[in-house]
C-alpha cells in the first residue's frame, strides 16, 4: 500500500493518523503542491492528496480513505457498529469538513487579508459553538477514540498557524486537545513540517 501525501495537508494528516492509530505499515510518498510524481498524475484523474493505492485499488478522496482503513483494518474500530450511532458519526464527518475544512481551505488559500480575516472569524466561531460537544465525553461525541477525532484534530492542531487563539470560552477544546495530541498515534502521524507547527 501506497499513500500519497501531503506533509502540511490536514486532509493528508487525517488519513496518517488512521494509520498510525491502526499500526498500519505503508509507504508514505510525500507530494508538494507543485511537483507531483507521474505515478499520481496517472492514477488520479484529480492529481489531489491524499491519494491510497492498495493493489489495483485507487481512492482519492480523504473520508473515502479513512473509511476504507477502518473497514480494511478493522482494529482498533475507528466508528460504532450501531448503525444510528454510525449515522451519527457520518454526520459529523460531513459537518467537520462543511464547516472547518472549507474555513481552514479559505484561510490557507485567501486571496487577500481581508479573505483570511473573515474565514479565519468563522472558523473561530464554529469551534466555539462546538465547545460544549467537547466538554461532554472524553472524545468528540463518544468515550471511544474515532474518525472524527482523526478528522477534528488535523484543523486543532493547525490553529496556531491560523493565528487563532484559545480562550476562556475554548477551555473543553484545550482540554481535548492535550488528550488528542498527547497520544502516541497522533505523534506518529506528524510530519517534521507538522510538528513545526507548535514550536
């Protein structure tokens, strides 16, 4: 198994940090925005990261990814095998990547200062209103680690860099972050331009 990925991509990040959770050995190739490998220009029509090759198997979207590694790899279980509870944990995969994912895509990509501000405010805003899910369990909307986590943390981990600070009303958040990031796994999944991040 191959993955293509970016080392500053939180959507590249979310699928490293399934496989460190899983203890999934596979080659990594790391791909810049710019230079991409002929390999991944003849596998993926959309030339995007992160890019899994598992045999003649291509997938190119990250939730796709992530899904696939959870059900490939089955241990640890990354989503509930209820399937109203798992609908739930879809939801809010859906929800991460409509409201922070597009916020954080805007902040990296703004045209302008202005742009930057106002995406960077949303983003802020969006994590606020979500304090209180952080505050009830251990992780996001359960007592288990999962994909949302995997999906959550890439966008927490990045905040320093979006120039968002944490506050009073973001204590469950640090809370939450210094469980998530203290794991094992999650150190694995980090790059060395990851771990820059935070210095």
């Amino acid at each position: 198994m191959t993955l293509f990925s970016n080392p500053t991509c939180f959507y590249s990040h979310r699928a490293r940090l399934v496989m460190a959770e899983k203890s999934i050995s596979m080659e990594i190739v790391d791909v810049d925005g710019v230079n991409l490998p002929e390999d991944l220009l003849d596998l993926n029509p959309y030339h995007s990261v992160p890019t899994l090759v598992d045999r003649d198997l291509v997938l190119y979207d990250s939730r796709v990814i992530i899904e696939y590694l959870d059900e490939r790899f089955p241990h640890p279980p990354l989503m509930p095998v209820d399937p109203v509870t798992r609908a739930q944990f879809r939801l809010a995969l859906f929800r991460i990547e409509k409201d922070w994912y597009s916020q954080a895509e805007q902040i990296e990509n703004a045209a302008d200062k202005r742009q930057a501000t106002r995406a960077r405010k949303i983003l802020t805003e969006s994590i606020k209103a979500s304090a209180q899910v952080f505050s009830v369990r251990k992780f996001f909307l359960s007592d288990e680690f999962s994909l949302v986590d995997c999906s959550v943390a890439p966008i927490l981990w990045r905040l320093p860099v979006y120039g968002i600070e944490m506050d009073d009303d973001l204590k469950p958040v640090q809370q939450y972050m210094d469980e998530v990031f203290g794991r094992p796994s999650f150190q694995r999944s980090l790059t060395e331009l990851e771990q820059e991040m935070h210095q």
